[in-house]
C-alpha cells in the first residue's frame, strides 16, 4: 500500500518476474516435483493482486460516496 501514495507505483508485471514466466519455460518449470516453493504456487496471484483489488475497491466506495453526496 505504501507504493500508492508514491509517485512511482509498482508495476505487478515488470517486477513480479510474470513476463519471465512465458519466455524462460514458467510452466514446465512449475509443473516439474522439484521445486521446494511448489505448496504455495497457488497462493501467488492472490498475494499479488490482493492489494491492487483492495485499492480499486476502496476507490470504488469513495467514488460511490462522492456521487451521492453530489445527487443530494
């Protein structure tokens, strides 16, 4: 969250390494039983898209809220 109220957001896709994924065999190297960081592959996407779900979702409500004061 400390990344918003910076002038240079991150980037989830240049810096979470998701490019890489397609160009250097990402899959075939997720599906091979020998990686000890296997268990919590599912956990990824929420762990990087948790935050920016949370922060449109917080935007979302305070647009809503500006809107209906603007209505009345």
């Amino acid at each position: 969250m400390a990344s918003f109220l910076t002038r240079h957001p991150d980037n989830p896709i240049t810096e979470t390494g998701v490019l890489s994924e397609f160009t250097h065999h990402g899959l075939s190297s997720r599906l091979s039983g020998k990686r000890v960081d296997r268990v919590h592959h599912p956990l990824d996407p929420v762990l990087v898209a948790a935050p920016w779900v949370l922060a449109a979702g917080v935007a979302y409500l305070a647009l809503r809220r500006v809107a209906g004061r603007a209505r009345n």
